[in-house]
C-alpha cells in the first residue's frame, strides 16, 4: 500500500513541474513561436495588436513604439534606450501596459534575439519578458 502512495506521489511532483516549465516561455520558443506585435510576460501574452482594433504609433526620436486600440482602454507603449542595430544587442526598455484592470510598467534590460525587416524580438532572460515591435516608416 505504501508504495502505491510513493507511486502517485511522484507522478504529481512530475505532473506539476511539467506544468509550471511550460509556463515559463524561453527565449528560443518566443523567437520561433510569436510573431505578432506583442508582449508575453512569464510565457503569457499579456497584449497582442490586431489590425481591426489597435493603431501603431512609433516615434523615432525617442525609441518609442506604441500600440493602443481604438478606444483607448487598452495599450503597449515600449521606449528604448537607443535603437537597436544588430542581433545581440542590449538594449535597457521601459515597458507600459494594461491589463483588464490596472496600468502596469516595467523596466529591464532586453537582448535583440530576433530582427526581421522593420519587426524586433526582444528577450528578458531573468523576467521572461517578450516584446515584438515594429518600426514604421
């Protein structure tokens, strides 16, 4: 009897941390799986634009990309310490957003993992944080 208990004790210690591993997105899934304009937070998409509801706005003379929707509620504005030029590169990020109920900020120091014509992937390791961006010209 006691061994059944030790058996499905250790079936839910490996169910659980299977579960909390894929929670937590890693810089080569954000990369290769999300490709919209976005932010992800801990493996969550915490803001996504979609063409039909959001607008863009990015001001080149301070690093600054916003993504707001139509009514304003609901938004993503990332200001950078300078304009990345090249994969590898680090680059310090101030991140502003909502949720369903509040207005959140961070501030980190984000690795370009990805860049694709005017689009940027940029990584936070330590807060698994993932935000696409893009220039417009």
């Amino acid at each position: 009897m006691k061994l059944h208990y030790i058996f499905l004790c250790a079936a839910l210690v490996l169910i659980l941390s299977g579960c909390s591993s894929k929670s937590r997105m890693n810089e080569a899934e954000f990369v290769t799986t999300v490709s919209d304009i976005s932010l992800a937070i801990n493996g969550e998409r915490i803001f996504t634009y979609y063409e039909k509801n959001h607008q863009l706005a990015y001001d080149e003379g301070k690093s600054q990309f916003r993504v707001m929707d139509d009514d304003l509620n609901n938004f993503m504005v990332v200001t950078l310490s300078k304009m990345p030029g090249n994969v590898g590169d680090i680059v310090d990020a101030s991140i502003t957003y909502t949720t369903d109920d509040d207005i959140l900020e961070r501030a980190a120091s984000f690795t370009v993992s990805r860049m694709d014509n005017d689009k940027c992937w940029l990584w936070n390791e330590k807060g698994k944080i993932g935000v696409v961006v893009t220039v417009l010209h």
